[in-house]
C-alpha cells in the first residue's frame, strides 16, 4: 500500500509541475519590440515574395511593332511590304505570343520568320519557307504550314522548344486533278506588316 501511495503522490506532484510550465495564452502575444528583436536574430517573419515569372516580366509585346517597322524598311526600296503579312500564335504553350512574319520579295524568296519576347526584347528564332503556303493551328503544339504549287502539295508541323523551331514533314504528295490541298485545322489570323494593329 505505501508504494501505491507513494507512486500516487509523485504522479500529483509531476503534475503540478507541469501545469505550472504551461505558458498562459497572453505570454503567446508578442509585443512589437520583441518582434524587432526576433526579426534581428531569426530573420524578417514575413513570407519571402513568389519572384515573378519571365513571363509576366516581358509580356511587353511593343518591340514586335519595331519589328514590322525594320522589315517595312527592308523592303520599302521595290514596294515589296505591301504584299507582306504577320500573325500571332503561341507555339509553345507557354502563355507568350509569338511573331509569324513574312518576308522576301515574292513566293519564290518568302519565308515566314518567328520572333519571341525574351529578355532583351523581340528575339528571332528561327524561319521556315513561305512560298505558296498558309498557315493553321490544330490541338497539337505548334503550327500547321501548307504549301501547294501545280498539284503537289506538302504539309509541316512547326515547333517551337523555348529556344528555337524545329520543322517536321506530316504529308509531301501529288493531288488527283480537281483534289483540293488539304484543309488540316483553323487558318491563322494574318494582317499585312503595315497594320500592326493586331499587336497587343
């Protein structure tokens, strides 16, 4: 009985010890001075800032004006612009518009040329032939350019990996007399290189 009694008796007092290290809910407050103090020591309590993404830092799309304006210079010597168009399209997914324009003097010179923003302002990457062609979006990445020239006809997918465009055949082949060249998704949107209104 004495050793119940005791094992009794230290049990209540471990208790009451430990009831008495409980801080209470005011000792919780800090006051601002200790909070300067624990900032001085720990580091500031506030919650570091999310770095803002590229993204929202360069979605500044006036450089693609520039852009038509040095190809309208380009060509202003023979009046080749007038016949000169551009379009946006995200080709990567990655919420940035990029550049499609065309250059050259006439289909057997034209290519389309990609621009994207990047840190430094419109950054070229890359060009594939224009000639003859339209171009169309898909639910695939990318784009979808179709040439068609005296019954033969070729449709490439255009990516874009961030860094530059890669280009891959899907059809090279001859119509039958009276086939129509392959429709493969919606047209992009195009505006001659003079009307830069379609800029955001």
């Amino acid at each position: 009985m004495k050793q119940k009694a005791w094992i009794a008796l230290l049990l209540s007092l471990c208790l009451v010890l430990f009831a008495g290290c409980t801080p209470k809910a005011e000792d919780d407050v800090k006051s601002g001075e200790e909070l300067d103090e624990m900032e001085v020591l720990f580091g500031s309590m506030e919650p570091e800032p999310t770095p803002t993404p590229l993204i929202a830092l360069y979605y500044d799309y006036s450089d693609y004006r520039n852009v038509l304006d040095s190809t309208i210079s380009k060509y202003e010597e023979d009046m080749c612009y007038a016949y000169l168009d551009y379009g946006l399209c995200d080709l990567d997914g990655d919420g940035i518009l990029e550049l499609i324009i065309k250059e050259g003097t006439c289909e057997a010179d034209y290519v389309w040329r990609i621009y994207t923003i990047s840190e430094t302002g419109a950054k070229d990457v890359g060009s594939f032939g224009g000639g003859h062609s339209a171009l169309y979006t898909d639910a695939e990445p990318g784009l979808l350019c179709v040439y068609g020239q005296m019954g033969h006809e070729e449709v490439i997918r255009v990516t874009y990996d961030g860094q530059y465009i890669s280009v891959q055949t899907l059809i090279s082949q001859d119509l039958e007399p009276g086939e129509e060249y392959t429709d493969p998704g919606a047209p992009v949107t195009l505006q001659p290189i003079t009307d830069p209104g379609m800029i955001p």
